[in-house]
C-alpha cells in the first residue's frame, strides 16, 4: 500500500520571526511553528523549560482529600498499601510512591499483580488479601478508574480507597475515598497527557506541601521533586502518552536525572542494555529500558522492578537487570514466533485481512505478549488489530489500533458482549467468553463501518521539510537535539530528501545498507544507514524520494548519520 506524503506549511512571517528572535536555523524555526509556537517565548520555553509554569497539583479534582486522607494514615501510623500495575508507567509510579512513603516512616506495603494468574487492577481477591493484612488505606497507582466492586468491597471491611489513574473512566466512577484521574469529565486540572506515573508524581506534589504545611518536615528530611524525575521520565516515555507541557518539562529535567546515574538500577539496566549512560535518549528508554521493565510483567512477575527500581545496592541491581535482559530475549522470541505464525495464517487464508480488521485468537498464544505483537501487525497491514488467547472459557487479550481510530470508543460500543475491557485510545485490553468469539469481528466491524472512512486505513507519513544535503550539517542536528526528548506528542523531526543517487554501499550485518549519498551535482556527499532490509538483492542505485531522520554519530564527533526510514 503506497505511503501518503503529508507535508507542514507554517505561516512564512512567524518563521521570519522565529529565525530571527532565536537565532535559529530556519528549519528549527519550521518545526517549532509546526508545533503551533507563534511567539519567541513560547518557543524559548519549549526550547529551554523550566518549572515555573507547572500546574498546581491542586488543580486536580480530589487532590486535597487525597492528601488530608494520607496525611492522617502516616500521623496515625495507619497500614498502607500501595496497589500499582504491572507496565513499566505501573511499577515506576508504585516505586516513586514507595520511594517518598519510606522517607516519612509510614506503615508501609506495595503490591502489584501478576498478568497472567491475576489480571489487571484492583480486583475482589486484593481485597480479601488487604484484610489479612489489617490495611487501612489503598492508594491505587496506573490502575483502578473501573474497580466498582472491589471498592465497594473495602468499604464494607472499612477500608479507604484512593484511586490515581490516567485511563478513560467508565460512565460512573467508582465510589471511592478520592479518585484523582485528569481524565474524569468534571476535572478541569487540563492534564489529560499524564501517565499514571504522572499522576502519582502530582501526588506526591501535593503530600510534600501538606506535610510541610503540617510540619512533617520538621523530623524528616524533605526530599526534592527532581530525586523522582527519572522514574517519571521512564514511565511517561514507556507509556507513550503525549510529551507536551508539564510532561515535556519533567521528562526534560528527568532525562538529565537518568543521566547523572544516580538511580543504580538505571544503571544496571544501561550497561546490560549496552548503552552509553552519558548519551542515553528517549530512544533508549523506549527501546532497551522499558521493554526490559515490561519483559519482567509479561514472562515472569513485575514485583522483581519495583525491587529493582528501589534497590540502593549496585551489585544487587547488576544480578537483577542481568535477569531482566534474559527475560527480555525470551520475550522477544515468544512475540516473534507468535507474528511469524499470524503471517502463515494471513498467507494461507488472506480473508484474515477482510474488512480492515484482524480478530484472531489461539489457545497456544501467550496473552502477556500478544499487544506487542499486535502493535507490529497493525503498523504493517494499517489496521486495528485484535489478538486472545482462547485456552480458558473467558479468552483475553490486546488489540492496536491505527491512525486517528479510537479502539477504546469502539470497544464502548460492544461491551454488551465483552466481559471486560479498558485501556487508552490507541491501546486496550480486553476479556470475552470464549462462545462469543466468532460474533467479535463482526460487530467490530460494525462500529468501524459507521465509524471510519477510506482516509483512516490509508498509510501516511507526515513530512517536517523537504531538505538537500547541503543542509544535512552537525549544526543543525546540534538544534534538532534542543527539541528532544521525542515521543508521542513530539516526534522526532522527519526529512525528504528527492532526487538522490548512491555513490556507494556495502551490505553490514547481513541486513544492513551503509551508503554514501550524493546530489545530482555529485560535489556533495552523505553517509547513510537503512537498517533491516528484507531484500538485499535488488537495491536501488537512484531514489526520487528518500525519508530520512537527522542524528549525531555517537563515535565520531562532530558527524551527522543520516537514517533511511522508507525508499
């Protein structure tokens, strides 16, 4: 399927202004106007920010129960139980919150679930289990907005329950002590873009100034804010939420944080990752950190990185991020075998295909895996996908979605014949009876047919500039780096080059071209790399188009690697 072009055409006078009041190259200025800067200030913020326009925590609805409610748990020595999730956005928040409950001396436990045996959030036999436990109070973190009945469920063992979650509530809210959830319909905070590690950070925003306004700080030492950036950083980047605004702030001070590698696990978890810790990028924590996170929730137990996460011990965090990177190649090899026999399937039986939508189900498959497998499924055949496994009479799994379809609105539509279901707009879960199956497509594709038109299946690649090689300079890759980190909300920058013929190439690695590039004139030259060819065989001497990415060499200094992303 060819690959729509989209191209960004910002108003010609705020690029003068911008160029000219920063200094910048003109296309900096290009990006920063696509990303709706209209004034210098705005864009300096964005360039260098800072923390002096940070929303209040107490923006967010129910923050000051919240606060008073744990404030009188720690005074009263009450038992307190940190419920988190077991995603990387799940065990960095449990961490962080665990991390700053110590500080204070209180009453302290944390748990979180395991994927497989137990499922997500907070459920009724969590309950039974926190009255074993004489708990009085549970703080949920990445998890909780639909848990109706376990709520109701502590309250009648006189249990508290304080919700803090970023998923898309039902149409009711669970009747707890405080729920604080920007996503909630009458929360007016405008910090939809938090993570669940977002809103514990917010959290813990808030119990610092009422434990100082109370004078806690007297007998503990206070601890800054920036001591939890790494861990917001991790799990805001891992859960791919939008790296705007306050998000964009944090993650900014936090890439810095991770970077002095005062965290020991961090560090751990770099060197098995065979990362530079003084160059790391959100690039690294995407790719090599928080898969090694995760790995640990879907093949083992998550509880190992909230350990991990909060353990000061260097050699023990070497043992720990050793065993993480195992888990994570068994991870990898489960999720390869599981696309691999999905791609036979769709070979054999291209009907799989039909209605732009793919249902399937396996009783083999394991469900831990199988929304990353859905995530490389949908970006190759464009369409929302959905993956259960069907060994138990209520089969669960993952589904991806594309483009601008919201799957967690269409999975609203038929929650009549699901048992559960929940997650974000491009991402959820969800559990059906096994007898129900083969209805599933069909209503799916019931909701996308009313739903969606022919623009919302078509591939497209959104186009930053059109360049030439003489602009492809270390200096501009220098400013290009002022806008990271990248992520959703901030991707990194995309380039065209047209008209461009390879001087030379040779094959490393067995799937991978390094080229030299050149113009038409052939005075100028650039090195290139297009990493996991399918075929080598045929390869281009000549490209009319060429989308690249900019990025420093981390070898060798002052030089500019051009990454090929599609021919």
């Amino acid at each position: 399927m060819e690959i729509k072009l989209t191209y960004t055409t910002p108003d010609r006078e705020v690029l003068q202004k911008l160029q000219k009041a920063l200094g910048c190259h003109p296309i900096i200025a290009r990006l920063l106007a696509d990303k709706g800067f209209t004034t210098a200030d705005e864009a300096r913020f964005f360039l260098n920010p800072d923390y002096s326009r940070l929303s209040s925590p107490f923006e967010l609805k129910d923050m000051d129960k919240a606060v008073d409610r744990i404030y009188t748990a720690v005074s009263n020595k009450e038992k307190i139980l940190i419920f988190g999730d077991f995603d990387a956005d799940g065990i960095t928040a449990t961490a962080m919150l665990y991390q700053f409950f110590s500080l204070v001396e209180a009453d302290l436990s944390w748990y979180v679930p395991h994927r497989t045996k137990e499922g997500y959030s907070l459920q009724l036999p969590h309950i039974e289990m926190a009255v074993s436990m004489d708990v009085d109070l549970i703080i949920t973190v990445d998890c909780g907005i639909c848990s109706h009945e376990a709520v109701e469920a502590a309250a009648r063992e006189d249990i508290d329950v304080i919700i803090t979650d970023h998923h898309e509530p039902d149409t009711a809210i669970p009747k707890a002590f405080a729920v604080i959830n920007p996503k909630q319909a009458d929360c007016e905070a405008n910090l939809e873009y938090l993570a669940g590690v977002g809103v514990a950070f917010y959290l813990i925003m808030g119990m610092r100034k009422v434990f100082r306004d109370k004078g806690v700080w007297e007998q503990f030492a206070e601890p800054k804010l920036s001591e939890y950036l790494d861990l917001f950083t991790i799990g805001t980047i891992g859960d791919m939420v939008p790296l705007v605004q306050d998000n964009r702030v944090l993650c900014v001070a936090g890439m810095k944080r991770i970077r002095m590698g005062l965290r020991p696990a961090l560090v751990s978890m770099a060197r098995t990752s065979r990362v530079d810790m003084d160059k790391l990028d959100s690039d690294d924590i995407s790719f090599k950190i928080v898969p090694r996170l995760n790995a640990a929730g879907r093949i083992s137990h998550a509880r190992i990185c909230v350990s991990h996460l909060t353990c000061p011990a260097p050699a023990q965090t070497e043992t720990t991020a050793a065993l993480l990177d195992e888990l994570n190649r068994k991870r990898q090899l489960i999720e390869k075998e599981i696309v691999e026999e999905i791609e036979r399937r769709i070979a054999n039986d291209p009907s799989i295909l039909d209605n732009r939508l793919v249902v399937l189900w396996d009783s083999k498959w394991e469900a831990s895996v199988l929304g990353i497998a859905a995530s490389r499924l949908a970006r190759k055949y464009v369409c929302p996908v959905v993956l259960l496994n069907s060994k138990d009479d209520i089969a669960k799994g993952s589904c991806r979605s594309i483009n601008q379809i919201n799957i967690h609105e269409v999975l609203s539509e038929i929650r009549d014949l699901l048992e559960t279901f929940g997650g974000h707009a491009m991402a959820a879960g969800l559990s059906i009876r096994k007898e129900n199956l083969s209805r599933l497509k069909p209503a799916l594709t019931k909701i996308l047919d009313l739903v969606c038109t022919e623009k919302d299946f078509q591939p497209v690649r959104k186009i930053d500039a059109v360049i030439e090689i003489t602009d492809i300079t270390p200096e501009l890759v220098r400013q290009i780096d002022m806008l990271r980190p990248f992520g959703t909300g901030n991707p990194e920058p995309v380039f065209l080059l047209e008209n461009i013929w390879v001087a030379s190439s040779i094959i490393i690695g067995g799937c991978h071209r390094k080229m030299t590039l050149k113009d038409q004139s052939g005075e100028h030259q650039v090195e290139a790399l297009h990493f996991n060819l399918s075929d080598t065989t045929c390869l281009p001497e000549f490209f009319p188009k060429l989308i690249v990415k900019l990025k420093a060499d981390r070898f060798k200094l002052n030089r500019v690697q051009v990454i090929v992303q599609d021919l």
